[in-house]
C-alpha cells in the first residue's frame, strides 16, 4: 500500500490523478453525482427541524443550544490521503449532530495516553467528584460504559432527564418514534445498549472536569491545531451547561445536535479527523491519539457489535452491507457521515445525504474502484 499523504494547514490539498488512485473516472461520477441527487430531505432551517426529527413537542423539547441552517449536499473522497473527488462547498462550516459524539471519543483517548485517566474500566466517580455518580445506580459506571453507550446513567443535566432518550430507536425514521420518551427500568450499568444524548452529555462533562479545561481548547491543542485543521470550526454547548471551573465559567460542550449545539465544522476538517483515525492516531509521524486506544475505540461493544467507542463499525456489515467489515464511520442527523477503510486507504465524507442513501453511495464508491 502507498504512504499515507498528509496534508498541510491550508487549502493546499494534494490531489491524485483518478487512475493512479484506481478509480474509473465514470464510475466516481456516478457516486458524486447519487450523493448529489439524494439530498436529505431535511429542512434547511435546522432550528424547525430538530422538533420534528427527534420527536420531542415542548416544553421538553426545547432547544437550549445554537442553531444554523444547512448548506447543500457536499462531500471529499480521498485515497492513501490525496483528493479523488470533491463536490459541493467544503469549506462551509455546517452543524454535524453525532458526529460529535466520534470527537468526544478521541478526546477520552488523550485523556488515557495523558494520565489523566487511568483505568476505562474503572468507575468514573473514582475521578469525578461532582455529584453526577454518586446514586447507587450510577456508582459503578465506568468509563467504557459512557463510551460504549451501555451506561444507563439516571439523572437530569442541564435540564434533560435521561428519560427524554430512554426506548429511544435509531431504525426509526424521523417523527415516528412511538415509545421514545416513555419508562424503562434501568438495567446494571454495562448489561444493556441505549444510544442517549443525556449521557453522552454527561460524558463530555466529565471528560471536562478530568481535563480541568474547556474541550473545545483540548481539541484545538491536541488534535485539530497538530493535524492542520482550519480554525473555522466550533463547539458549542447549551445557555445552561456552564459551569464554575477553577474560579472561571467554562461551558460543557454537547456530543450532538440534538437541542442545538454541537460541533459547527468543514467537511474538509472532517477529512482531517477521518485521516486520523484511519492511519490509527498517527499523523505525518506524530502520534496525536495512540494507536492502542484507537484500537480499543474500534473494537466491538459485546452488548452491539456495530459500536465501538463512539464510532459505527461495519461488523458483520450492519452499517454499510456493501462495505467491507474494515469500515468505521463517524455518523449524524442530516446525514453527516464520515466513512474510514484503512485496508482500502479510503477516506470519505458525505454531507446531507438522505439517511437510507449510505450504502448505495458507499456502493458506487467501491463499484469504481480497481
């Protein structure tokens, strides 16, 4: 396989002839242009539309974070880190919803490679001492367990009972989740899988008090300044997520869009992260995460083997039937999506993209390929 390119800061993006990267010239037009025409259906006004997407009439609803209304379709695919397509405004900072979630997963990993945190299969209250853990049920969730989504949390953050996610389905499409919202028992925390934005809150407030520091500025030293991101990105919290940290008011960033804020990013930034993670935390010969927890970030979940830390693997193909099962993706609303093949050498990134639209696109990328 070639050596991996890496880009340098700036807009001065390599790009590869389509033959030299083994690509059928009509064959890639083709998946641009399915990606083009299977725009989400979306509203382009993102504040009217997360009402209806999540399911969730006022009062409990409301929206406590910034909004922004969505550019087109766009999206980068990039071969041994050279640019074989590119379409769309990439530049364009738009919000990303879960793709957050994948950001928060990489910062955890820094945590460990620091020291600061030492154990993931320790319990979390062992380092954070903010009250957030200390009910029985909470008591020993671990780490793995808040990345891993298995942590039944129980408990209200900035005003959003973890209820307000509980028999929550992602199969289901936008508007029709029946049951979401409604009582579960709480199971042992690491015995069952919810995906649930309250905790995943509670995660990136923890993962903040750990890092004694703004995860936004974490980011920005540890990761996006080092693999030469833009500095037109944003992560933003909610107008109650501030807290009192060290004599100063820092906000807690939110791991999705779900009642506004989140990451607001490029998808050429996003193509930076996708780079990361498929040269396993390495970077033109840095290491910016280490490769022991990229691996631990990408294996298997043993409650949903689809799930990692984070991020969406493609075993057994559940994710994209088309892809190999080497694929990871970071994925959110819209859809947003990251898609990762090291064994391939391929990066991509798809914004906009109808939500059942993943694999045929992934299927015309891989249909071009030689």
């Amino acid at each position: 396989m070639p050596q991996p390119y890496f880009p340098p800061p700036g807009d001065d993006w390599e790009t590869t002839a389509l033959s030299d990267a083994g690509f059928d010239p009509a064959g890639l037009s083709a998946a641009v242009e399915f990606a083009v025409e299977k725009e989400s259906a979306m509203d382009r006004d993102i504040g009217s539309a997360l009402h209806t997407h999540f399911s969730e009439p006022l009062p409990g609803g409301a929206i406590l974070g910034p909004t922004k209304p969505r550019g087109g379709p766009n999206g980068i695919i990039l071969r041994h880190g050279r640019i074989v397509a590119e379409w769309g405004d990439t530049n364009r900072v738009d919000m990303t919803f879960s793709v957050a979630k994948s950001y928060l997963a990489i910062l955890a990993g820094i945590a460990v490679d620091t020291g600061l945190i030492s154990d993931l299969k320790a319990p979390v209250a062992d380092t954070v001492k903010d009250g957030g853990f200390d009910a029985p049920q909470n008591a020993g969730i671990t780490w793995e367990h808040l990345l891993q989504q298995t942590s039944e949390w129980e408990g209200t953050l900035f005003d959003k009972p973890d209820m307000i996610d509980r028999n929550r389905s992602l199969a289901t499409a936008p508007g029709a989740a029946s049951k979401k919202g409604t009582f579960r028992a709480l199971q042992t925390p690491g015995t069952y899988w919810e995906y649930n934005d309250v905790r995943v809150n509670r995660l990136s407030l923890s993962l903040l008090r750990v890092f004694g520091r703004g995860l936004p500025e974490v980011l920005r030293d540890r990761v996006m300044g080092p693999i030469g991101a833009s500095d037109t990105w944003e992560w933003h919290g909610y107008e109650n997520s501030w807290i009192e940290l060290g004599g100063a008011r820092v906000q807690s960033v939110s791991g999705g869009a779900h009642w506004g804020g989140g990451i607001f990013i490029s998808t050429r930034d996003h193509a930076r992260i996708g780079l990361l993670m498929a040269n396993k935390g390495q970077w033109d010969g840095k290491s910016i995460v280490s490769e022991d927890y990229v691996g631990q970030a990408l294996t298997p979940c043993t409650l949903k083997s689809d799930y990692g830390y984070l991020w969406w693997l493609n075993t057994d193909r559940t994710q994209a039937p088309s892809a190999p099962p080497t694929s990871f993706f970071a994925k959110g609303v819209g859809s947003n999506i990251i898609w990762c093949d090291p064994d391939l050498g391929l990066v991509s990134v798809v914004r906009w993209l109808d939500r059942d639209s993943l694999d045929g696109f992934v299927s015309r990328v891989l249909a071009a390929m030689h």
